[in-house]
C-alpha cells in the first residue's frame, strides 16, 4: 500500500493539490494498480531482452529524412493562447 | 588555507546544437532568428495527440561525433521522458536518453601549458532543446514563451570529472569545439547558444581523498564567462570550506554583469525528474553499414591537421594550431599552400600572412573565408612576388589590401600600383649617393666611428624610394658608399 506522504510527494511533482479525502483515495487507487501490475513479477523472463517499447529496435517504421516541412505558423499556434505579447505565448513572470 | 592549497575538480557538460535543416521530432524549421513562435507546428507545440518521428540526420551526426571523440557507439539507444514542469518545456517532458545513450566512453585532447591532455567522456547523448523565456515583455512583467527553438535537436556531450584548472576547462572546450566544427556537426557559435557549456565545480583540500559537494553552474556564453564563472565559484566553495560550513550541492546561475555565480531560485527543489523510456518513440538502431560510412566520410581533425603543418610543413607549433583549428581557413591554407608549390619556406610564409594580415583584414571586413574576395592562388601568388624579390613587405602589405577587398591579382596591383620593389643596383646607390650628399654632418660622424648611424641612413634611403627598395640591396649600398668605419 502507498504511503500518504509518497501520494503527497507524487502529487507534489505533478504539481497537483489534493485533498486528505483525495489523498486516501489515490493512495488506494495506485496501490491497486501497482499490484495489478505486480502479477507480471510472477512470470519468469530471465531470458528475454528488456523492452521498453512494444516495438523492438529495427521493427519500427524508417526514420525522417531531414527536410523542412510547413508547420503551422505563429498566428495558427497562438490561436488557443489565453495570453499573448507580439507572436509570443504570455506566461506568469518567469524567475530563474 | 589559500585557494592555492585546494584541488579544483571540474566536469563539463556541453549541449551542442546539431547543424541539421529540421528539428529532431518534426518537420519545423532550425533556422534562428525569426519570429516568435513561427517555426512551430503540434509536434513541437505538444498538441495532444502528436508524435514524433525521429530525425534520421540526428542519429548520423551522434555517430560522426562519437567515432571522431573515440566513443563506443552502442547499437541499440533509448530515448527517454526527463519529466519537470518549467515554461519553455510544453509537453511537460523533454525526450532526451538517460540509461542508454547513443554513445559511451571516448575523450577529448588538447594541449594545456605545453602538456598533452586527455580527459575521458562519460557519455554523449541526443536531446531535444527546450523553448526560450523572453523576460519582461509585457508592462506588468509577465514573460513570452517562443517555442521557435523548442524541438531543434542537442547533442549532450558529458566529461568524466578530470579537469583540474580553470586553463584546462577552456582548452578542453575550445578542442571540443573545433572538432565538432569540423565534422560539421555544429557552428560552434557561443553567444547564439548554439555551443553552451554546464560546468560542475567541486573543491578539496590538496592530498585529500574525498571530493567536497559540487555545485553545477549554467549560463557560460562565452570562454571569458567560463573562467570568470568557474573562478568565482572556486573561490566561494573554498571559502564555505574555510569558514566551517558544507558546501550544498546545488545549481547556480553565472551573472556576467556581477561576475558571480548565484544560486537558481527555479532549482531549489531537488529535482526528481522520473525518467522513464519514451513510449512514443522506438528503440533507436545504428546499423553497422551506417558506423562503417560514417567512419569512412570522417575529416581530418585540427589536431592531426596541426600535426601535419608542424611535421611537414615546418609550421610554428602556435600558427599549425590556429590555422588547423579553423576548417574553412585550414581548406584556404592548403588550398594556397598547394598552389603555390615552393616547399617548406613557402608555406611558412604563407601562414603567416594568413594569421597576420590575412586575418586583420577578415576580422575588420567580419567575412568567413568562404566569402574572401582574396583566393588561396592569389595569396600564392603574393609570396611568390615576395621570394622572387619582385616586391617588398610594404608593397606586398598594400597589395594584400588591395586583392583582399576587390579580388584582383596581385602582380597586376603590384605593376597597376608601381608598387615593384627597386632591384636595380645603379638606381638605389644613385639614391644613396643623393642621400649622402644631403647630409655631411651625419656622414662625418659615421666616418668618425658612429656605426649606428648605418640605419638612420638605410632609413633616408627607403623613405626617399617610398619603401620600394630592396633591403639587401639598400644596406649594401649604404655600406659601400659610407666605406667601413
Ligand atoms: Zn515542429
């Protein structure tokens, strides 16, 4: 079972603020998941190759040639902008 | 303790932005300097439901660096989800490599104080570049976010900490830099950002086994920044030592205008970035065919460049290294070199003109060789006139001019110009004799057994023939009208 302070330290990097009551509920809903997952640690796979994406390297499509193709353009990419300055999307003062 | 008595332990970690025409996901533009979010298209935007499809000239690049750095190249690499929350990161991830990079192990070599240096590589990985803040836009102070660079792709290239000294950090990046100039993997452009430099910086006290806290610094656009950057920074890890405390691993930012490094409000928290493999992109293969190409198109190197002028052309090891260093000038060199086929004293010669007035005239114009109006026959052709006494070093130096900004032969400004040296002997001693004549008090004083009066009248002499004269010629001359004291 997942801790509460690991819930609260999840939600923190995903920027998320919850309540006690959401808390205690995703601590049980990611647990569950978690050991839903689990039961694959039940299979032996000593000898498999590690995956880590459901296509194996060389199965996949070929890669890009390096060509420039039209994207969208700055008025078509800020038109769902709630804020914007010239062509730039506006944002909460940014402090480094 | 002084600062001297500390050992300084420096890792670089270099983000190269690869010379390709589209970013390294999607079709959009890498071209630099247009406006604000123009070169966007969901790809880079992170519009829900967009993929990426990895950049083919990507991949042939990591290998050129990596098997011209030494490195391993590893058959099969895995892009990866660095996750964190900042402006110009849209997707909330950038895709970078993390457990398999596309290359391992490999060096970088330079030369430091007259030592040779090798400092090992841990990694080199490909990235994605993130967008860029633009602070201040609007009255109220919020900033702009431009995506235009977000999607151009990276190479991360990472050392092992083995640089000891500020000198050796800089040597290491300005060898770094020339090699990826040279495989045309990078324009090695500092203040655009096209080359920039993290550098992890940790002190201890000489003989010690233990290392302190080190301390990642960001924001060095330029060599002089570099050296301010690491050198403030040693400093006040020496002092935090010095007065008791612990120095905090942290991440600091350097401020050129205050010279000091200060510590980044944005990456107080650690950061616990939760990298897992990309799900949207497959593994990456290199198939052995494409190593073998790559290894088989690499260039010559500076360093080996520099090696070949030093061993067989006799250069000066400071003008091999500076001419070798720089492809289109080291293409210009031999270029020149070859047309003008007179050995060893030729090309000397032709360096130095190259390094000296050639390069003057190139920095006050701001022209890359590739747009000199001078050719490399023409300088050829200059040292040619040079050794054959046609013309002497002011003439050759206003012709140099003169080819340089309208592209003309310099046997031709040299005759147009009447810039030919004086080789006729009747005609410089009918100078000298002029010049004598002009001056009986300082010809009796010579006679008298001031020698040093010789060059006072050599002096006379060529200012009368407006630097035409021929040295050799003039000196004899002055010498054989004078008799001997
Ligand atoms: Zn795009």
């Amino acid at each position: 079972m997942l801790s509460i302070e690991e819930v609260r330290r999840i939600a923190s990097l995903a920027r998320l603020t919850l309540s006690p009551e959401e808390e205690r509920l995703y601590a049980g809903q990611l647990s569950a998941i978690l050991d839903y997952v689990k039961q694959l640690e039940e299979l032996d796979v000593s000898g498999v190759e590690p995956m880590t994406h459901a296509l194996a390297a060389g199965e996949a499509p070929a890669l890009r040639a390096d060509q420039v193709r039209e994207g969208l353009g700055a008025e078509r990419a800020l038109a769902a902008a709630p804020a914007r300055e010239g062509t730039a999307f506006l944002v909460p003062r940014i402090i480094e | 303790m002084p600062v001297a008595d500390f050992d300084v332990v420096l890792g670089l970690e270099v983000h190269a932005q690869l010379l390709t025409r589209s970013k390294i996901f999607c079709g959009c533009p890498t071209t630099f300097g247009a406006a604000p979010n123009a070169h966007t298209c969901p790809v880079c935007l992170a519009l829900p439901g967009a993929l990426p499809w990895l950049n083919r000239e990507v991949v042939e690049l990591a290998v050129r660096t990596g098997l011209a750095l030494g490195c391993e190249i590893q058959p099969v690499s895995v892009f990866a989800r660095k996750n964190y929350f900042y402006p110009d990161l849209p997707k909330g991830y950038q895709i970078s490599q993390y457990e398999r990079p596309i290359c391992l192990g490999g060096a970088v070599e330079f030369t430091v104080g007259g030592e040779e240096r090798r400092v090992r590589l841990t990694r080199i990985h490909m990235e994605e570049d993130a967008g860029k803040n633009l602070h201040d836009v609007a009255p109220d102070g919020s900033s702009g976010v431009d995506l235009n660079r977000a999607g151009v792709p990276l190479l991360e290239i990472v050392s092992e900490p083995e640089l000891r000294s500020v000198d050796e950090a800089v040597e290491y990046l300005k060898a770094l830099r020339a090699v990826l100039v040279a495989l045309e993997v990078n324009d090695g452009n500092l203040e655009e950002g096209s080359f920039r430099c993290d550098a992890n910086v940790s002190v201890k006290p000489r003989g010690r086994e233990r290392l302190g806290q080190r301390c990642e610094i960001k924001n060095m656009n330029s060599f002089r920044f570099l050296r301010q950057a690491v050198e403030f920074e040693v400093r006040r890890q020496v002092e935090v030592i010095e007065s008791g405390g612990k120095v905090e691993q942290e991440t600091r930012l350097f401020d050129p205008d205050r010279g000091e490094t200060r510590a980044m409000r944005s990456k107080e928290e650690a950061h616990d970035y939760r990298y897992f493999p990309e799900p949207d992109l497959p593994p990456v293969r290199v198939e052995p065919g494409l190593i073998a190409a790559a290894r088989g198109a690499l260039p010559e190197l500076p360093r080996a460049r520099a090696r070949r002028y030093r061993e067989r052309l006799g250069l000066p090891a400071a003008d091999a290294a500076l001419i070798g260093s720089d492809p289109e000038v080291a293409r210009f060199f031999d270029a020149a070199v070859a047309a003008g086929g007179q050995g060893a004293e030729a090309a000397r010669r032709i360096a130095n003109w190259l390094n000296g007035d050639v390069a003057r005239l190139a920095n006050e114009s701001g022209l890359p060789p590739r747009a000199w109006k001078l050719t490399p026959g023409a300088l050829a052709e200059l040292v040619g006139l040079i050794e054959a006494g046609t013309v002497g070093g002011p003439g050759a130096k206003q012709a140099l001019e003169e080819c340089f900004r309208t592209g003309a032969s310099p046997a031709a400004v040299v005759r147009e110009k009447g810039l030919s040296q004086v080789s006729d002997a009747s005609a410089v001693e009918a100078v000298v004799e002029r010049v004598l004549a002009a001056s009986p008090a300082e010809v009796e004083r010579y006679r008298a057994g001031n020698a040093k009066l010789l060059g006072f009248f050599v002096g006379q002499v060529m200012k009368e023939m407006k630097g035409k004269g021929n040295p050799a010629l003039v000196n004899a001359a002055v010498k054989k009208k004078l008799g001997g004291p």
